[in-house]
C-alpha cells in the first residue's frame, strides 16, 4: 500500500531510477522484487512445475501505473503488456479523475457459478421441483468438498435450476452458486459440481454429462465509476465528443468489439502482472457484453458541472490465494505492491483500471487520434535508448516527432549537439 500515488515525473526517470523510486515508495526491498527487476533471478524449478513440458520464459515488460485512487485509497499499479501507451494512458486517465474523488468501486461479492448439464431427464419440471426441494441437503454435500473455502468464510450458496431446449433435445441444467472468498474458484466449484452430479442423476432420472465452472461469471460483478475533469480532457466539445464515441459502440457490434478491447487492454495487463487466468476475465467480459445483445461494458454521461461521469459493470473472477497468484515470483510481487488484502479489493482495481484505459483512448480517439500519443511515447523511447536522461528524453523526443525521424541515430546526434 502506498500514500501517494502521483508520482510526478515517473515516466522520465531511466529503469534503474524507476526501480529505486518504487523501492523507496512501496518500501518493498530485493527480496520481494527480485525477480521483478531481473527476471533472470525467476527460478525456473518454480516454472518446471507450473505447466508441462516446459523449456523456458516468455518474459512481457513490466510498467507501473501511477495516480491511481480506488475507494480513497492510493495504488500504484504494476501492467505486464507488450502493447506501447497503455500504461501511460492509464496513469493519464487516472491523473483527471484524482482530483474529483478517484475510483469508486462496489462489487456482488465473489460467487461463482457451476454448471451440471444433465440430459434424458424424463419429466424436466418436476425434477426441476425434486431438485429445489432437497436445496439444503446439497448445499451440505457441495460444502462437505471444501473445509478450508468454509473457514474462510465462504461455500455453496444457492442451486438454480434452468430447463433448455437444444438442438439434440431438452437439458436440465443444475446450477451452484458459491461464495470463493479470495480463491477464483475454478477448482472448488468444479469439484463440488462433480461431487454432486451422482445425486442430481438420482433425483431427476437423467444422465449427468458435464460438471464445470461457468465464466459468465454475473454474480461476480464489480462496478466503478470516476468524474473526469472537463479541463484536463480538453474542453466540453471533448467531453460531448467521448459521449458521441461511446454511443456509436452502444450502437455499433464492429465498433463495440474495438471500444471494448480498449477496456481489455488495461484489464489484462493488470490480470496477468498478478498470475490470474486472463482468459477467464475475457471469456467472462464478452459474454457478459453479449448477455442483452453485444454491447459497451463502459457508459459515460455528463454532469451539471460539464464533467464526464465514466462507469462500468464487469465481472471480475480474480484470486489472491492459489495459482500463479501464489507461485509465481514476480506475480507474489505484484500483489505487494498493490498491498491489497482481498480479491475484490483487486477486482476493484483492476475494474478501475478497465474504466481508466477506455476513458484514455476515446479521449485520443475524438481529439487528436491515437497516432499522435503513440509516436511521442516512442520518441521518448527511442530517446531514451539514444542514452537521453531527464528534461533530455522531452527535449529530444520533441525535436525527433518535429523533424518526423524518429529514429536512434537521429536521437544520438541530437543529443550530441545538445551536450555541445
Ligand atoms: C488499441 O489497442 C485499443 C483502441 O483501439 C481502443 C479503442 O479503439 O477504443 C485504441
């Protein structure tokens, strides 16, 4: 947990003073950034033992993401992403929704769903019925799987049942719904759905084929939403035209599909610097977009003041325990450095985060273009890699966009002359 977040200027220091600066800001030392800072230091038994056949690493840079408050309270949030400007974007976006109160963000609490399919069911409503009136007894037998889910506070809590006609015939489907606390669940749920398909098979008289976790994870929705600054974005026609941007991927499946990339671009990188299964958020942001009809997970209004309001609804089935989460070095690091004590605190963050990118890139998008942002971004790099170091990275970057030649050379003669 940090005090501040706003660290100015972050993004001109070189990766050594970077490191030094989040030292000094997380008071986290070597011993859990270790392999953050130097991947070599990952050890590869840990590795070995995560997935099979293994034969080395595919390392992604790591960037943190500054000016960020969520329910009051400071992050700095690590990304782990190939994608140049997202985490810029971020930390922008942030910066023009501190001022007016950060993130605020509530959530479903973490239940999961597990599907039973169960076909050849003989009468399907009246085992529909048989099924609800022995709710309590399976309740026991999910929650006899998991002792440890128990004592942590959470378990199986509720069955639904949905009857479905398919194109081989008509299915019973058995749903458990169940609180996982800070685990994602997959294994929990999957096993009380297998422990409990031989008494969903006696009761309803059907045969049970499949037992598995459903990603359109509803019940496990967090909401966020932040006032962006008409200022800072650049004026009321910028604010009208964010609305108009949005609108048009309410209205518009090719646009949406793009709009809402945009949200998974910061909701990934968050996902995957802390070891959780990035496909789950996907599977579970799609289809959740889908449920009415494919549509945006964000929506923007304007307040009296000429602000833009920004929210979003998404489910969010992240774990602090288990996994890559708990294994995984850099991933262990991650999670001291957003110092959050929960996975919802982390889904807060990272539904936060989701809101942060969209907002960035259709304020891009409805002023200046994307390109623009992209090439000075690059500039700065390519200064950098020049050898450029502090008020040098802005005054090169400037002159290589100026002169469109954004190449290293250029930046090495350049920063030539500027020693001159
Ligand atoms: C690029 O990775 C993401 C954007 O295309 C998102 C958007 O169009 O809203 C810029």
């Amino acid at each position: 947990m940090v005090k501040d977040s706003k660290v100015s200027g972050f993004y001109k220091l070189s990766r050594e003073e970077r490191v030094k600066k989040l030292k000094e800001v997380t008071g986290l030392g070597d011993e859990d950034l270790g392999p953050l800072i130097d991947p070599g230091k990952v050890d590869m038994e840990v590795l070995d033992h995560m997935i099979e056949n293994v034969v080395g690493a595919m390392t992604l840079p790591l960037g943190i993401a500054t000016n960020f408050k969520v329910n009051g309270q400071d992050y700095l949030i690590p990304m782990a992403i190939e994608e140049p400007s997202v985490v810029a974007a971020a930390s922008n976006a942030a910066r023009m929704a501190r001022d007016l109160g950060g993130f605020t963000a509530t959530d479903t609490g973490p239940r999961m769903i597990a599907q039973i399919q169960t076909v050849e069911v003989p009468t399907p409503f009246a085992a529909k019925d048989k099924i609800l009136e022995v709710k309590e007894e399976l309740l026991e037998l999910a929650n006899e799987q998991d002792p440890i889910l128990i004592k942590f506070g959470g378990g199986a809590r509720d069955i639904r049942v949905r009857i479905i006609d398919t194109s081989v015939g008509v299915m019973l489907i058995c749903e458990l719904i169940v609180d996982c606390r800070d685990a994602m669940g997959a294994n929990a749920v999957n096993t009380m759905a297998e422990a409990l398909a031989p008494r969903i098979e006696k009761i309803t008289g059907g045969r049970v084929i499949l037992r598995i976790l459903s990603n359109l994870a509803e019940f496990r929705l967090v909401r966020v939403r932040a006032t962006f600054d008409q200022k800072l974005l650049g004026g009321e026609e910028v604010v009208n035209d964010i609305i108009a941007a949005w609108a048009f991927a309410e209205a518009d499946p090719y646009r949406c599909a793009t709009h809402n990339k945009g949200i998974m671009n910061g909701i990934d990188a968050v996902v995957v610097a802390t070891g959780n299964d990035f496909r789950a958020i996907e599977a579970g942001a799609h289809s959740y977009a889908a449920v009415d009809g494919y549509s945006s997970l964000t929506k923007y209004e304007k307040d009296p003041e000429g602000n833009l309001v920004g929210s979003i609804e998404i489910p969010m089935a992240v774990g602090l325990v288990g996994g890559a989460t708990k294994v995984h070095p850099v991933a262990r690091a991650c999670v001291k450095i957003l110092g959050v004590k929960t996975a919802l605190e982390l889904a807060h963050i990272i539904a936060s985060v989701g809101l942060a990118q969209n907002l960035a890139a259709l304020r891009a998008l409805a002023s200046e273009g994307i390109q623009k942002g992209h090439m000075a971004l690059h500039a700065r790099n390519v200064a950098a890699t020049a050898g450029a170091r502090g008020e040098q990275v802005d005054i090169i970057a400037e002159k290589l966009v100026k002169e469109k030649n954004v190449k290293v050379e250029r930046a090495k003669e350049l920063l030539e002359e500027l020693g001159k």
